[in-house]
C-alpha cells in the first residue's frame, strides 16, 4: 500500500476488472481504437508477405477484440485466446460465434505453451497487465512461441521514464491527465472514461495494471527480438517521442 493520498483525478473511477462489457466500453474509445486498427495493419503486412492464412495467438485477449479484428482483415486458420479471467473468455465465446478454429484458453500469459508456435501473436493491452519481474519471461516466452517468419504485434501505453517511486506517480498523472482531459473533450462514453480512471488509478497504486517507459521496457526486452515497426496513436502534449499510445510490431532475429 502506498501512503500518499490519492489526486482527485481518480475520483469516480468504475472497476472492470470481472465486467467485459465495461472494459470493452474502454477499448472502444478512440487512442484504444487507433491501437486495434495498426495492429491489423500489422497482420495485413504479414499476410501480404506470406499469402497464406494465420495461426494467431492472442495473449491477454480479454474477450478477444484483437483477434477479432485480426480475423475481419485477414484470412485465419486457426485462433488460440489466452486470458486468467474466466468472464472475459465467456465473453470472448460469444464474440467469436460462427468461427471456426477459435479455442479459449484460462491460463497465464506469462507462462503458457501448448507445443504448437504461431504466425501473429498479439500482445494488445496485455504488457503493462503483468507484473515488472515477470515483463522478461512474458517476452522472451512469446518470442519463443513465435513461427518463423512470424511477428508479434504490442498495442501499449508507455508512460514517462522515471526513477523514484514518487517519479512513477508523477509520470502517471503526467500520462493520465490530458487523456482522460482528451477523452472527455472528444465526447467519449462517461462510462468508458470512467473505466480509464480506474485504470489510471490502478496503474498509480501499482495494482493490477503496471505500465510502464519504453526505457524498462527496452531494458528487459529479449535479446533475439527486434521493432519492425512502430506507430504513435496518441501522446500527451510536448511529451518525449517514447511517450504515448504506441503500436509495435516485433520480429524474431
Ligand atoms: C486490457 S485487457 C486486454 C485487452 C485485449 N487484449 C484487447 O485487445 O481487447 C487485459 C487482460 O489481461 C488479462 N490478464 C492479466 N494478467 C494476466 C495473466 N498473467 N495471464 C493471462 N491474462 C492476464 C486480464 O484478465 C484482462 O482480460
């Protein structure tokens, strides 16, 4: 627990944790969106090289709206979601009705293998969900379940670097504030911005969500893999070219 009162810019905030609908509210509004359409940018590109249909793995798939994206922009053979959060794989269920090749897999991200590897793997809101001593083995793990010739696609929000605990406060606030400003000025849900402001909070408590700079972040990152592409959907105002929502997409040297 941290011992510094809590800025006001958390008040009424709405947890989403166990409720799909209200955390695919927030991944409608308009930074999460702009991070969905560069990721199917992303599969397009890997379908164009390669012209044959994707095996995709979706890690921290929530109810799956990645790989849903993924399968309306190119052709999919087959779709394993993975998620710790059984109501987000019920959710995900019913996203996918009609498909075929979808398997839902409860498991940890961090950790998981089922011996096949895949062409796309998606990473989309998923990084800053696991903890800062696990980042590593997240990474090097999905670099290890990737075919060769494959990419994997991060959809992320990375703050300002900092040093100091009091630092990562300060970067969050420095983050949140003029997108939850931006959202509400752009007229999004109420609710949607107000699942952001829990996720704000969380991210300040060090609590669930833990994002975090792209300096850590290249500092932990395995060796064998490289940015292909990058795309900056959102940033605060006059903030470092680090800083933002990005989009990435990975190779495996
Ligand atoms: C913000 S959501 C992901 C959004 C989703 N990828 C999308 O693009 O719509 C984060 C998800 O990560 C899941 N999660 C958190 N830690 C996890 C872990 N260690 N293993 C698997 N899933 C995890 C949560 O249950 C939650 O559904």
């Amino acid at each position: 627990m941290i011992d510094v009162q809590p800025p006001p810019l958390f008040a009424d905030a709405v947890d989403y944790k166990h409720d799909p609908a209200a955390l695919e509210a927030a991944q409608g509004t308009f930074n999460e969106e702009g991070l969905y359409a560069a990721i199917a940018r992303f599969a397009a590109e890997w379908f164009a090289r390669h012209g044959r249909s994707a095996r995709v793995l979706d890690l921290c798939s929530a109810s799956g709206l990645t790989a849903l994206r993924v399968a309306r922009t190119i052709p999919v053979q087959q779709t394993t979601l993975v998620d710790n959060e059984p109501t987000a794989l019920d959710k995900a269920a019913k996203n996918f009705e009609g498909r075929d090749g979808v398997e839902m897999v409860c498991a940890d991200a961090v950790t998981y293998r089922d011996g096949r590897t895949y062409d796309l793997i998606l990473l989309n809101s998923a990084y800053h969900h696991i903890e800062d001593e696990r980042k590593p083995a997240f990474l090097a793990n999905a670099a290890a379940l990737l075919a060769d010739g494959g990419c994997m696609a991060m959809g992320e929000h990375f703050l300002p670097e900092y040093v100091t605990a009091e630092q990562f406060r300060e970067a969050v606030i420095a983050f949140y504030r003029p997108l939850l400003e931006e959202l509400e000025q752009r007229g999004e849900s109420p609710s949607a911005v107000a699942v952001i402001r829990k996720a704000a909070y969380y991210t300040w408590t060090g609590e669930y969500e833990y994002k975090t700079s792209w300096v850590k972040a290249c500092a932990w990152m395995p060796p064998s893999l490289r940015v292909a592409a990058r795309e900056r959907i959102w940033a605060p105002p006059e903030a470092h070219d680090d800083v933002g929502t990005i989009a990435l997409r990975f190779q495996r040297d």
